[in-house]
C-alpha cells in the first residue's frame, strides 16, 4: 500500500481535507473560496501549481469522476492497458471472470522464469496489486494468487 498523508480540518464550519501524495495533492472543501486560499499558500511554498477544478479530476494515476448523489467513479484503464501492454501475450479472449477454473492448476515441473521475466511478472503483479483495490476489485482473488507465485518464479 502506498504512504499518503491526510490532513481534516474544520474551516467555517465545514470540513476541509488535504491528501499529499509526494506531487500529487488533493484539497477539498465545500467553500471554493477556502480551497483558494490554501492552493495560495501552498504556491507560495512551493511554486507553480498545475490545479484542476469541478468533477473530474486524476490523482495518484486515478480518474475520478464525481458524479451527482455524492459518487465517485474510480477508472484507471491507462494502468490496466499498461499491463496488458507488459505482458506482451494475447489477452482479448473475453472471459467471465478473472478467476478461470483453471488459476490454481500449476506444474511444478515448469522452469523458473528467466531474470528477464521473473523482473516483468513482478513488475505487472505489483502494479496489478496497485489497481485492485482502488478501481478492480474483481481481479482480488486472481492477484492474489499471482502473489504467491512471485516468489516461486
């Protein structure tokens, strides 16, 4: 899991939140009056800022959608196609679940991967295990057992 720090304070009654994430930053508050305020300091700290308003925004490599009834859509296709770019092997075939019947059938008798590979399949498992949680839920079970395998490859 990654280390972001986030900060709550109540401004004018309201909750203002801050969530840094190395140059990635995040500044909520119900008053759009507040979050110019503290964008200002924060330029005047650290300089030139490249600030996005209203309902779309990208953060931590994130697409995040804020949609009506307090919402938000969560979408990190560039990462996923990232992945599937790495793997370098056809992966069209649509199937029902990430979860095939046969994801825990494994041939001991198979040679470890190459340096070349074993660096790859770490590579997309880490970055699989990064997408998970935040916009794919339903490739849990096949990360998961990819995990148990990064040792193993």
């Amino acid at each position: 899991m990654i280390d972001v720090l986030q900060a709550n304070k109540m401004i004018n009654g309201s909750q203002c939140t801050i969530v840094f994430y190395v140059d990635d930053n995040k500044v909520s508050h119900i008053d759009p009056a507040v979050n110019d305020q503290i964008l200002k300091i924060m330029s005047d700290h650290f300089g030139d800022l490249t600030i996005t308003r209203g309902k779309q925004h990208t953060f931590l490599g994130m697409d995040l959608s804020f949609t009506e009834g307090r919402k938000v859509e969560i979408l990190m296709e560039e990462q996923c196609q990232e992945a599937v770019d790495a793997f370098g092997e056809d992966v069209s075939t649509p199937v029902p679940t990430p979860a095939q019947s046969h994801l825990f059938n494994v041939d001991e008798n198979d040679e470890p991967l190459d340096e070349k590979k074993r660096e790859l399949f770490h590579s997309i498992t880490a970055k699989l295990l990064f997408i998970k949680p935040r916009a794919k839920p339903d490739i849990d079970t096949a990360v998961a057992f990819l995990c148990t395998r990064v040792s193993k490859s």
